[in-house]
C-alpha cells in the first residue's frame, strides 16, 4: 500500500501540486488539505504515514516568513505533531515550509533565533543551485550518491544560528550548497554568492531533527523530479551531464516509511 502524504495548505501555499506531483513519482499517495479541514477535524495527522509542508508565501509572509503558518503548526496541531513525531514519520518541509517547521519547534531554531533570516544581498534570489548530502542521520539524503540541482525562490533562506558548531557535531546537516567543477568534482561554495545564494553559514540548505526524520530545506526539490525540468536538459555543463535529479530524495523519504 502506498503510504499517504499530507500536504496542508494555507493561504498563500502555491507549491503544494509541485510537491504532490514528486511525492507520487517517488510511490506515494499525496493528500492536498486546506488547513479548514485539519482545523474541523474532517481530516487528520494520525490518517497519513508522511507530512510534507509546501512552498509558498503563506498568510503573504505576514510577520516574518512562515511565522503565521508555524504558530498555526503548533497551535493548532501541535499534539498531532508531537504524535507523527513519536510514531517516528517521516516529515518535509521545504521553503516557507521549513520556516513553518522551524517555528513550530519541529526543527533546530525557534521564536527567539532568527535562523532563517533574510538573504545577504537583501533581495529575493531564484535561480539553480547544486546541492550536496551531508548527514548520514536523515533518512531523507541517504538515497543521494550524487549532487542535485534544484532552484531556490525566496527572501529569508539565510541559515544563522549561534548553534551550527553542535548541528555538525550531531550529524544535523542534511544538504549543503555546493560547486562542481568540469570534473565532476565538488567544493563547498564558502558561503559565496551565487553558489551559496543566501549567505548561509557554512553553507548550510537543510537540516534535520536529531531524529533524522524531520528534513527542512530552502530549495526546491520537488521542482526537479524529471530531467526535463532542468533548464539544462543534459547538456554537459560543469561536469553534470544529465545529472541532478532531485527524484531519489523523495524516494527514501518514502522508503523509510517501509522501513519503519
């Protein structure tokens, strides 16, 4: 039996059919719900096997980027939240999702740390980027034997936190932005724009929870599951010739479902 993703979705939600479509190409059956639902009770937490919070600019960003859309989170569901946890599901968020996953205490961060704050050159960047797995703890990169290309689209993606000395030291870096030479080879970006587009610090584009099951990250994955979404469609540029699809992230994301 395929196992069902939840996707809520919140005013301002708009990359929630994009993370449907690469949940169901990885095996899975994705739900898109209105909060309204979860909020009524017609749906909920404890009837899905993953939860994955989409992209988007919910609530417009009101207050801070995926402020609104955490308190919700946690206000609202957190019980159900902590139950997914302890039931050891797999949990995705990416963009204002993992800014909502941050403000809903699900990941490294919270109200008082600003650890998704705005880009260093102080303007909305989209533009591709290439990623590299850097945890052996998330269940959610373990699939990745190779680098990934993925866009990233947003304001506020700049990882900071006094605490990234101790994410490292607990194996909590999930994805880190990288470079790739005519070689194949890779190198961190060194926290250089544009291959590290946000200034984060030790390049850092995702983490995960101590659990491993809880992955946030700035770009978007979800936007590069087929090779045609790539811009590049296979030409040999900088050593990644039809290279960078984003489909196995996915993939054990859902695997792990099985394992548990």
């Amino acid at each position: 039996m395929k196992p069902k993703v939840l996707i809520p979705v919140a005013l301002g939600t708009n990359r929630d059919g994009d993370l449907a479509d690469a949940f169901a190409l990885a095996g899975a059956d994705p739900r898109q719900v209105p909060l309204s639902a979860l909020r009524s009770g017609d749906v909920k937490m404890g009837d899905h096997q993953m939860l994955a919070v989409p992209g988007g600019f919910s609530y417009g960003d009101a207050l801070g980027a995926g402020r609104l859309l955490g308190l919700d989170l946690a206000g609202w569901f957190g019980d159900q939240l902590q139950e997914a946890v302890a039931a050891e599901k797999p949990i995705f968020g990416v963009c204002n999702g993992f800014q909502a996953l941050v403000r809903a205490g699900l990941l490294p961060g919270g109200e008082d740390e600003a650890v998704l704050s705005g880009n260093t050159g102080a303007r909305f960047e989209c533009r591709w980027v290439t990623l590299e797995a850097s945890s052996m703890k998330s269940v959610w990169v373990n699939g990745l034997d190779e680098p990934i290309r993925c866009p990233v689209a947003h304001g506020e993606g700049r990882y900071v936190s006094d605490d990234v000395d101790q994410l490292q030291l607990d194996d909590q870096v999930a994805l880190r932005y990288v470079s790739v030479d005519d070689a194949g080879e890779t190198t961190l970006a060194g926290e250089t724009f544009p291959t590290n587009p946000n200034g984060s610090t030790d390049d850092i584009a995702g983490i995960c929870d101590a659990s491993g099951l809880v992955l946030g990250l700035m770009p978007h994955p979800e936007n590069h599951v087929r090779n045609r979404q790539d811009p590049l469609r296979g030409r040999d540029v900088a050593g990644l010739p039809n290279r960078g699809n984003c489909l196995a992230l996915f993939q054990s994301g859902v695997a792990a479902v099985a394992e548990a």
